[in-house]
C-alpha cells in the first residue's frame, strides 16, 4: 500500500479524458517543464547512514578481532540496517506518521526524525502541499434528461496526517472519486441551461459537496474550477437556434416599448399644440430651420405648409371679433 504522495498533482485515482478523446480515462496532467521535487537526498542520506554502520562493524572486527568473517558481514549488515532505519530525513513539505507495534504514535517532522529500529515503523508520509486533482464525468445526465460531458479540477491539501492515513486506505484515490461522484450528482439535479450558464454556481456546490465528505479524513478543499462543458451538437444548433429566437423577441418587445414611448410623447404634444395656433406656428418654424440648418441647401415651401407662415383669413376673422 502507497500512502506517500510524491508530487503535487499525482495521485492514484480517475483522471478524466482529453477534450479530443472522451472514450476512457487516462492521465491530463500538464507538463510545464519544470523539474518535480524529489527525495534523492533523503535516500542518499539513508545510504550513507547505512555504510556508516556497515562500515563501523567492519572496522571492529578487523582492528578488535584480526580479520573479517562472514559473522562479522552479517553483523555490519544488521547494524547498517539498524542505523538507516533509526534516522530519517523528512522534507519541509512532508509530516511522517510514526507507529509503533502497528498503532499510531505520533506524526513527526520535517527535518531528521528518530525512530526505535523494530519497534517503531516509519512508512508513510503525507505530502501536506496544494496538491491538484483532475476528474470529470462523462455522458451525464442532467435533470432534463440531457447527456452532456464535464471536466473540472480540485485544489486540495492535507491538514490532518493521523486522519488521512488512518482513516482512509488511499486518499489520493478517495480524493478523486469522491469528486466525480459529486459531479454526476450535481449535474443530475441541474438542467442543461443551469449548468451552461451557471458555473460559478456548480463550483461552490461542488466544493460544499466534497468538502463535507472529506474534511473527516483531515483533507481540506482549497477550490474547485469546472474546466469544460460539452454539450451534443445536435442539442448546440438546437440552443443556437432558441437564443437567437430569444434576442429576436427582446429587440422587437423593447422596439415595442419604444414606440409606445413615442406615442405618448406625441400624445402629450398634441394636447400642448391643441387650440394654440401661435405654438404651433413657432413649431413649423422651427422645424423648418432645422432642415436648412442641416441640408444647408434652399427650403422650397408648399402652398399649404406655407400657411403656417401667414396669417390666414380665418386669423383674421377672429382677431377681428376678439376685438
């Protein structure tokens, strides 16, 4: 059993297909380039601390005994064997989790941990960065019965060593799992739109879901970003199709608005003009300025809108019978 998490972002668990091919799971990590942390020096340590040991015997039962036999072999052995195994080197980023007769004793590190050689074991180790998990879930349903693809990525850390090493037998693996199964069951209660539309809304979702499953295993969400979503083409032209028709209906409804605006405003303009001739005389003016001003050509003006220019005998008569 693994229990070590060597790098961040590798794990043991179900990592989901490229964009290009969604036919089965296989690894997505990406390769930036950069070289990965390893533990070469902690085992060059372990070495050296075993042929310190190996080494010391050997120096003994030559100087003490006159020679080296093949008892004094086994004891080097055994005592390089007990050195490299009382003195660990444990790296900044690591806790180790100590037992002792097979029940926990303590987590210990980083730096030079010590343990009793037989007594004590030192195998796991927990790597206690941000470490990143990727996953998706593939041809599920949503609640209108859509089958869509969904890919996302989980940031997550161990806070708690004791319980991600006892509580759980690879929670690397638990990691991932429990993220996908969240997923299929937070798009099974969304529909197609809500998940399209709403991603902001499916991640924090997401993290409250697998957060409250693995905070018992000492393992904290950090946060969760949904990567893609991919809907079936026949179902794309379809939603191509109903926003088009959606926009259309919004332009013509605040066309409409518009226009009823305008209306009223003529309405209410009307009523201002209604028995007040000299308004409207200075209305027709102004108007007619407007077009010279802005052809900057000769206004040539019909008989009848001429009127609007002169008093009219039907002016005339009632000036003469107001006075």
């Amino acid at each position: 059993m693994r229990r070590t998490q060597g790098n961040a972002g590798n794990f043991d668990g179900p990592t989901p297909a490229s964009s290009s091919s969604r036919t089965g799971y296989a690894d997505n990590r990406f390769d930036t380039g950069r070289r990965r942390a390893s533990r070469n020096g902690a085992t060059v340590f372990a070495l050296v601390l075993f042929l310190v040991g190996f080494g010391a015997v050997l120096a003994v039962s030559f100087f003490g005994f006159g020679g080296v036999g093949i008892a004094a072999l086994i004891a080097a052995v055994v005592a390089g064997w007990l050195v490299a195994s009382s003195v660990h080197i444990v790296l900044e980023w690591e806790k180790a989790v100590v037992l002792r007769f097979g029940k926990f004793n303590r987590v210990a590190g980083p730096g030079i941990v010590f343990t009793w050689p037989i007594v004590e074991f030192y195998t796991l180790r927990v790597d206690q960065r941000v470490c990143t998990t990727y996953f998706g879930a593939e041809e599920t349903l949503t609640s209108d019965l859509v089958p869509i693809n969904v890919d996302a990525v989980l940031f997550w850390m161990v806070f708690n060593a004791k319980a991600a090493c006892v509580e759980v037998e690879d929670y690397s693996s638990a990691v991932a799992w429990v993220a996908q199964t969240s997923m299929r069951k937070a798009i099974g209660r969304a529909t197609v739109s809500e998940v399209a539309m709403r991603r902001d809304q499916l991640d924090e979702e997401l993290k409250a879901a697998i957060e409250e499953k693995l905070s018992p295993w000492g393992i904290d969400i950090i946060d969760v970003e949904v990567r893609d979503i991919v809907v079936p083409k026949e179902l794309q032209e379809a939603m191509a199709l109903e926003a088009v028709a959606e926009r259309e209906k919004n332009a013509r409804m605040v066309l409409a608005e518009a226009e009823k605006d305008i209306s009223d405003m003529l309405a209410d303009a009307s009523e201002a003009y209604k028995g007040n001739a000299e308004a409207m005389k200075l209305r027709t003016m102004h108007l007619a300025y407007e077009s010279v001003k802005k052809s900057g050509g000769t206004l040539v003006i019909p008989s009848a809108f001429s009127e609007g220019f002169t008093e009219t005998e039907a002016d005339r008569a009632a000036k003469t019978t107001g006075e």
